[in-house]
C-alpha cells in the first residue's frame, strides 16, 4: 500500500475541480478505479471511489483502513470511507442503482461496459474527466515533478561516469539505478528498470539491459527515470564510447539538434499533433521513419495525457508536463533518441531534466 504525502487542501481541490468538470459534462455521479486516479484523487493507490454532487466515497479493504484514518480522517479528509466485503465491485454496483442518474466511468472495455449496464441499467458515460483535469499541474505537483526529475538526472550523471569500453549494460544499469535509489527514488526506474542498450541493440526501441559487454566506439542509449512521493520524470541520452562513425555522429547531431528545435516550437495553443508532424517529416526528410510518438504527459504515471503523437487533438496548456523524444533506428546498426522533460508556461518552456 502506498500513500501520498499530499496536503488536503490539494485533495479538495482536485476534488473540487472534478465536480465542476462532472456538471459540464452533465454527469451526476462518477466511478473511478484506473490506479493513477486513485492516487491523484485520495493520495493511496488503493480501493475504488464514487464522487456525486453530495458525497464522495472511497471503498476500502478492512486492512486498509486504519491506515488512511490514522493520517487523514482528523484532517478533514474530503472522502467518506467505507469498508468492502469480499468483491468491492458488488459493493460499488449496490450503492450504484440507488443512484437514478447519469454514470462517468472511465476508459473501459466493452465486456466491462456491458456488465455494468446489465447490473446498474441507467445510462453510462465513458469519461476522460480525471485524465484531462490531471494534464493540467498544481504548484504542488511542479513541485513534486521537478524533486523526481533532480533524482533522474543524478542517475543521468552516474551513467556517463560508469558507460565505458568492456562494462556490461547489466552491470552498469545497476550501478545507475542505485544512484537513482539512493538519492531518494521509491522504485528502480519505470518500475521495472531503466532502458539500457549499446551497439546495434540501440536500434531496439525499448531493449533492457543485457550481459552483454559495451564496446568502444559505439553509442549507448540510456532510457530513465524516478519516482518521488509516486510523481515520474524521463529522459534519455545517447551517450558515444570512443570514437563513433560518421554515420552515427550525424545522426547523433541532428536528433540532438531536432530535440531542442522541438521544445523551442512549443507554445501555448499548438496541437500536439502539429508537433509530432514536425518532427515526423524533419526524420521522413532525411530519408527515415519515426517509429514512436514524439512525446506523452509525465505525472502520477509515466505515460499519461497529453500525448504528443498523432490524431492528437489536444492544444497544449499553461502548466502541462510531457517528454518530447524523437529518435532514429537503423536495424542492426544503430538508433539515437534524446528525450526530456518539459514544463509549459505561459511566458517560458522550463525543461525540467537538463
């Protein structure tokens, strides 16, 4: 069980905004389970809430309850507390057809959807209410964001200290990851580990660390990240050992460059989707294909809104937080991909991870 160090006032306020959000879309009564809204709404990353007009509940394990007491009930914690039997779905779905009204719920599958409509039988709205309202961070998030990203860019440092000729990408993985923990990260990065690839295995996108030795004269792709008090940061660097080829260092030096000309373009009001089409052509102009999204949202989760990819309608916002990451990947040579951090302001673009 984790729970967020978060000030109430912060919680009532999200909570707040989520209902002004609820009456626009005309929705009366919102169920919410997805991990990351948990965390952003009640500060754990347990149990299942419904918020209406009147009433916001947070369904919890026995086990758990004592916990979220303890810090937050003499706090004026803005959430009623209950305790669910054995399936908190039955629990939920009981307390649901009480509620003669239009239901948000999130992003789910249809099976799910049907389930539900079968059980509750009054209308259900998808809604992206906690998503979109998430893109748009506190002083208090800032703040959180900006503490993981000092976490990620001493790991960052550590790796250009230990990436070297005969080192195994395991071995230096590791002494990269603890530098990350032990300056204040509660996971290993992205939870499963940091991206490490050298030589030809830097054209695979998303390759992890392997046995295998780093070569001078190659590149090295370092894909990272940290967690503090459950906020991300990411970024990459490609990072030559020795003398690269001629190939290689102008590849090197356009993504470098087409990294920094991105995050100059970006303005309050731009479509995501213009920028990943710059980026797209100005690789598709040097004869090559952009294989990922140009960037995503950075929060409570390491990929969350707004994307920066493709038929992405979203217009960039005062305050959001995403990665721009472009890269090329050569299959069996070798790929190249700078990637940071980026806050949004209105009167300057503060890259976070630099």
């Amino acid at each position: 069980m984790f729970i967020m160090t978060v000030p109430i006032s912060e919680l009532k306020s999200r909570l707040s905004n989520i209902r002004k959000d609820m009456s626009k879309e005309g929705i009366d009564s919102l169920l919410i389970s997805g991990k990351g809204n948990i965390i952003y709404l009640t500060g754990g990353e347990d149990g299942v809430v419904v918020i209406t007009t009147e009433h916001a509940i947070l369904w919890l394990k026995d086990i758990y309850i004592k916990h979220y007491e303890e810090l937050y009930l003499h706090k004026n914690y803005p959430f009623e507390i209950r305790e669910y039997g054995n399936d908190v779905t039955n629990d939920v779905i009981e307390y649901l057809k009480c509620l003669k009204n239009r239901i948000g719920v999130e992003n789910i599958t249809i099976n799910s959807y049907e389930k539900l409509l079968a059980k509750i039988k009054n209308k259900l709205i998808i809604s992206n209410i906690v998503e979109f309202r998430r893109m748009i961070k506190s002083d208090f998030e800032i703040d959180m964001l900006k503490k993981s990203a000092e976490i990620a860019k001493k790991g960052m440092c550590k790796a250009y200290e230990v990436i070297r000729d005969g080192i195994s990408e395991a071995e230096a993985a590791a002494e990269i990851e603890s530098t990350i923990r032990k300056h204040g990260s509660e996971t290993p990065p992205f939870g499963s580990g940091i991206l490490l690839a050298s030589g030809s295995s830097t054209a695979d996108i998303h390759a992890k660390p392997t046995q295998n030795k780093i070569k001078n004269n190659s590149l090295v792709i370092v894909d990272l990240g940290a967690r503090y008090n459950h906020y991300f940061s990411d970024m990459t660097r490609s990072i030559p050992v020795g003398n690269i080829g001629k190939k290689e260092r102008d590849t090197f030096e356009f993504i470098k460059s087409l990294e920094e000309e991105t995050i100059e373009r970006l303005e309050i009001g731009i479509r995501a989707e213009d920028i990943h089409e710059f980026v797209k052509n100005e690789i598709n102009k040097r004869g090559y294909k952009f294989y990922h999204s140009t960037g995503h949202g950075v929060g409570l989760e390491i990929h969350e809104l707004p994307n920066i990819a493709s038929e992405s309608d979203i217009h960039l916002k005062d305050r959001m937080v995403f990665t721009i990451e472009p890269g090329i990947y050569i299959p069996k040579r070798f790929g190249v991909r700078f990637e940071d951090t980026v806050l949004l302001r209105k009167n300057k673009i503060e890259i976070i991870t630099r």
